[in-house]
C-alpha cells in the first residue's frame, strides 16, 4: 500500500512529468489570475465606498494587504516544500522552495513600498515603526538571507538542503519575532495609531479584497511552475529528457 | 554520551585558552563599541540612560556575531569536524557541548563585562543587575541560534557578511526583550514578564538548535 | 463619477497611483524574468550541446 503510494508520489514529482503536466496548468492559473484580479481591481476602485476615515487612500488596502498576505503564504510554501524535498528526497519540492523565493520577495517588497506610500498621508511620513511594516521589514531580510545562502553555495544539492533548513528555521522564528515586534510596538506606540487593522469592514470593500488576495494566490500559482520549469531544465540540463526537449526546439 | 559532552567542552576550553589574546578580542571589540556612543552622540546622563539598553544588547549582539566564527570554523578547516560526526555519539550531544564552550568563552565574558559598561553609560544599579540578568538568560540564546547559521555558512569563503544576514534577523525577539528589561528596570517597573519570555525562548532554542545545528552540519559535510 | 475625479482619488492621486504603477510593475518583472531565464537556460544547453558534438563526447 504504501509503497504503490510512495510509487505514485515519486512518478508525478519527477521533473520530466512536472514539466509536462505543468505546461497545461499555467494558462489556467494565468488566465483565472487575470480575470479575477481585473475584476477585483474594477470592484475596488470604482465600486467600494470612500472611506469615511481615510478618504480616497485606503484603495490602497487592496494591494497592500493581499501582498502581505502573499509575502508570507510563499514564506509558508518554501519551507514546507524545503521540508518535504530534505525529508523525502524529493527534488521538485527543492525546486519549489527554489523558485518560490524571488516571488515571495517581491511580495514583501510591494508590501513595504505600498503600506509606506499608504502611511505618508496617514501619519504624515513615509516610514513609521508600525509593528506590521516592521514585521514585513524583517520577513524580507530572511528572503534576502534564504537567497543569498541559496546562490553562496556551489553545489546545486547541499544549497538546497541548506538553504531550506534555514527557511524551517525561519519559520520556526516568524512567529517569535511577529510577536516580539508587536509587543514593542505596544510599548513605543505615541502618536501613531495602528490604521491598518479595521474591526469591522465594509462588504463592498472586503469582497475585492478577498478577491484580489485570490488573484495574487492564482498569480503566484503561474510564475512559481514558470519558475520551476526553469529550475527543472536547468538542474536536469545533463539528463536525456531535457537533451531531447531542447533538440526539438 | 554525558561523557562526551564533556570531553569535547574541555577540549574546546582548552585549546581555547592556548592563543588567549584571541579569546579577549570579542570582548575589548565589546567595550569599544559601547565606547562609540557616548562619543558619537552626547555624554549626558540623560542620553547615556536613554540609549544605554539598546546600545549595550546591540552590541553585545554584534560581539556574539563576530565569535561565532571559532564555533565550527576551525575544526571545519582541520578536519575534526568530519571526525566528530563519525563519533558514535549522538551529534546533538556533540554540538552542545560546542555551543557551550562558545558560550562559556564568549557569552559568559560579556555578562562579567557589562556592569562596567553599565557604569559607562550611567546606568542605576537596580538596572544594571537586570542587564545582567538578560544578558545571561539571552547570550546562550544567541550562541545556539547563531551555531545553525555557521554550520549552514561554514564551507562558503567569506561567509561572513552572509552568516550575519542570516543570523541578524532571528536575533531581533532577544534584542527587543533583553533590552526592554533594562529600559524598564530603570523606570523602577517589574521586569519578570521580559526575563519570562527570554527563559522560554531560551527552552525553546536548546531544544530545536542543537538538532537544526545537527542537521546542518549533516548538510555541510555531504558536499 | 467621472474619469477626472476618479484619477484625483480625493487628493490622493499621488500615492494611490504609485502603488498601483509598482504593482504593475512588479508583476510585470514577474513575468518578464523568468522568461529571460528560460531564454538564457535553453541558449547555454544548446551551447553545450553544440560543444559535446564538435569535440565528438
């Protein structure tokens, strides 16, 4: 039994069949990414409410937030899926956490840029110690840390292996220093005022949130099996199916 | 297995004890640091006392970063590493007793070290022997946190720059508490909350270091 | 509402606009990069392929 199962896993993680499985998965991924968010978008910034606090500026909420989310969602990914490639052997899960990195990265760094560009007219400058911006701050140091391991060590093996022990570790700690950030906050709060958190929200500004985080979600599906048909070729680039591939080019 | 612990702790002590002046560079780097501040900005009381926490953890941090180094570095570069993980003892055992002896040669001497730092920045005694206490209850935090990172960063050339980006960030919920309990013992409050969460992580980190470190070393050494 | 007020976001053109141009932006360097990746990956397998033949391994 479970070794029909263990079989089965290893026939459908292997990066010959994930290349050819995934060439069909991506334009779905893409394409439900797009209307999804084009809706979201047109739900966002013609139909939500004004805010009656914030005016005009809290559309940004629906970028900010869902790039948040993602940012740490994909922290989420790598490490499990470097936990299962170091764990079980697997080495599409490698390339996984591989190729999910870079992404994940962008995340965090739209999250930054739009909630500091958010901030400006809510607290009158572009960077405050908010306990999420800084939260968001540290979460993109360990994507910079996971890359710069990852791209240090020469052998393509003991980089992954290594590179995703320290994503495990990393999340071990996102919720500590998620946590201790807060705290702290609480502590050196003055003027400032956490406006990022609404208790209660407004349907019609909560539908194209969700929606939007669902796009982002699609989005992220298509570029991570872009990503990993690249890491595929490449790693595979001595083995005969990526040589018969390239031949028929 | 208690034995081997040991062994390689007293081993590890003594041949650190052999180039001494090595030993006391992490800890004048230390004062030096702290030395800065008081330059660079003003030598009041009332500034020293403000920034005294978080330059003295900050520093203390970066004292701890600049040792860890010597954690597996030098038996990484002479082979006895690869040794060590063919002992039949467990290698989380092995690598305690590593983190140990670093702590004993690095974190202890900070903690000695820090009244006279506390006496630099002009801070009161009920806060010193908190930043005493922190510094005891977080400095084996950053020796067990920091032994992941090396072993992950050992086999790279010139990892340094590298092991402190990896290791900076997951530093930071010490450095938070260990210098809020210093700022708050100088505002005469109860600091056990922060002493509290600096003993569980603490728990937390001897539990899961030493494996992370185990595997890590495992890692290392199978390129 | 119309198309000028919509683009005058209540003053807050600027900043609303931004983060919507870098997000733009960045997805579209989420697209763009890993394509020039695959460029590059498939080029430098051709090459080595090229090589192997010439030198008959």
């Amino acid at each position: 039994m479970f070794k029909s199962i263990w079989r089965w896993i290893q026939r459908f993680s292997s990066p010959k069949y994930f290349y050819e499985m995934s060439a069909k998965l991506i334009p779905w991924f893409a394409v439900s990414a797009l209307v999804i968010g084009v809706y979201g978008l047109y739900l966002g910034l013609f139909v939500a409410p004004t805010d009656y606090q914030q005016g005009e500026s809290y559309r940004i909420i629906f970028i900010h937030v869902p790039a948040a989310w993602m940012s740490l969602f994909i922290y989420m990914v790598m490490a499990i899926s470097a936990g299962i490639g170091i764990i079980w052997q697997i080495r599409l899960a490698d390339m996984v956490a591989a190729a999910s990195a870079p992404i994940g990265a962008s995340f965090a760094f739209l999250a930054l840029v739009t909630g500091s560009l958010w901030g400006k007219p809510m607290w009158g400058a572009y960077w405050v110690w908010d306990a999420r911006l800084t939260s968001e701050l540290i979460l993109l140091f360990l994507y910079f840390g996971y890359m710069a391991l990852q791209s240090a060590i020469d052998d393509q093996r003991s980089a992954d292996k290594a590179s995703g022990l320290l994503a495990i570790v990393g999340v071990v700690n996102i919720p500590i220093i998620h946590y201790s950030v807060e705290w702290w906050n609480t502590l050196h709060q003055g003027a400032t005022v956490a406006k990022f958190d609404k208790p209660s929200m407004h349907i019609d500004m909560l539908i194209p949130l969700l929606l939007m985080a669902v796009a982002f979600k699609l989005f992220y599906a298509a570029i991570v099996l872009i990503r990993t048909r690249n890491e595929a070729l490449y790693r595979d680039r001595n083995r005969r199916w990526v040589r018969e591939l390239i031949e028929k080019l | 297995m208690l034995k081997a612990y040991y062994h390689l702790l007293f081993r590890d002590l003594r041949l650190a004890f052999r180039n001494r002046h090595e030993l006391a560079n992490p800890l004048i780097f230390f004062v030096l640091v702290v030395t800065l501040f008081p330059l660079a900005v003003t030598p009041t009381t009332e500034a020293l006392r403000a920034m005294a926490p978080g330059v003295i953890w900050v520093s203390a941090l970066l004292a701890v970063l600049l040792s860890l180094d010597r954690l597996f570095k030098q038996d990484y570069d002479d082979g006895s590493l690869d040794q060590l993980m063919l002992s039949p003892n467990p290698l989380v055992i092995l690598v305690l007793a590593k983190v140990t002896a670093h702590w004993f040669l690095t974190g202890l001497p900070l903690v000695i070290m820090a009244p006279l730092l506390g006496m630099f920045m002009a801070l009161p005694d009920e806060a010193i022997s908190v930043l005493i206490y922190s510094l005891l209850l977080g400095t084996p935090i950053l020796s067990l946190i920091g032994a992941i990172g090396v072993s992950l960063t050992v086999s790279v050339n010139r990892g340094g720059v590298l092991l402190s980006l990896i290791v900076l960030p997951l530093y930071i919920p010490v450095l938070i508490f260990g210098a809020n309990a210093v700022d708050v013992a100088m505002n005469g409050l109860s600091v056990r909350g922060q002493l509290l969460f600096l003993g569980a992580v603490l728990a937390l980190a001897l539990s899961l270091a030493p494996l992370a470190t185990a595997v890590a070393l495992r890692i290392t050494a199978s390129r | 509402m119309n198309w000028s007020e919509f683009f005058h976001m209540g003053g807050y053109a600027f900043f609303v606009w931004t983060s919507y141009g870098l997000t733009l932006i960045v997805v579209l360097m989420n697209i763009v990069s890993p394509m020039l990746q695959r460029k590059k990956i498939i080029a430098r397998i051709k090459r080595t392929i090229k090589r192997e033949k010439l030198t008959g391994s």
